[in-house]
C-alpha cells in the first residue's frame, strides 16, 4: 500500500511541474541528410541546406539511410552564422590566417548532419545543424 501511495504521489508532483511549465517548447535533435544547398544573396559562405530526415539501420552494418516518405525541408549551419565578409569565418578563424588554397567550404551533399528546430525572428520554423565549419584545399 505504501509503494501505491508513494506512485500516486509522484504523478501529482509530475502532473504539477508538467502545468507549471507551460508552453515552453521541446528541445529535441534528429538526424538528417544534405540533398542540396543554396548560397545565401550577399553572405560569404552561408549557406540554405535542404535535407530530409534520416535513419540509422540495424546490425550489423548500422548503415544510414533516408527515412522512408520524408519531406525536404530547411536548415542553416550554426557555425557558418558568424561568418562575414570582413575578415572571419566560422568560431572567429580569421580569414587572412587561412594559408593560400584554404578556404572556408559548404557542407557536401550527402552528409549526414544533426539538426534541432529553432524560430526566427518574424515565428518562421528554420532547422539549425549542429556541427563545425569544414575547410578544404591543398596545404602549402
């Protein structure tokens, strides 16, 4: 009877913080794939990436593969945010650092990448890839 009564206690104290908390959104991650991207006007490598949802398989190969039926939708990288045309790129590697033939790169079509919702300013739902900004090129 105690247990009993110890339960019906915490599903009041959970049914309590569930009321308390409100609207707040769910903050979740998904894996998702780069069909393709698309320069933004007037930015340095920022790019609109279109992806669709993604799937790990089962044993023994836990091969990625598109979710069957998925949609396509939008995303920006976080880490191509900060980059500007003055002088740096992502987490603030300065561009006249890079050495010749390096340069900033888009992520390749492709690519598996994580992805959590976030809204803009004018309420507009946009997808945020987590992940690091790639450079590429011949070192010196």
């Amino acid at each position: 009877m105690r247990d009993h009564q110890m339960l019906s206690r915490q599903a009041v104290s959970d049914l309590s913080r569930a009321r308390r908390i409100g609207d707040e959104p769910a903050v979740w991650l998904k894996l998702a794939k780069v069909i393709s991207s698309t320069l933004i006007t007037g930015s340095d490598k920022r790019y609109v990436y279109s992806l669709q949802d993604a799937v790990v398989g089962a044993t023994p190969g836990y091969a990625p593969q598109l979710n069957a039926n998925s949609i396509t939708y939008d995303a920006l990288s976080v880490s191509e945010l900060s980059n500007n045309a003055v002088a740096t790129y992502s987490y603030g590697t300065t561009k006249t650092n890079l050495p010749a033939g390096i340069t900033a790169v888009k992520i390749p079509n492709g690519t598996y990448v994580v992805v959590t919702p976030h809204r803009c300013t004018d309420g507009a739902l946009v997808w945020l890839i987590i992940n690091t900004q790639a450079i590429d090129g011949v070192c010196p």
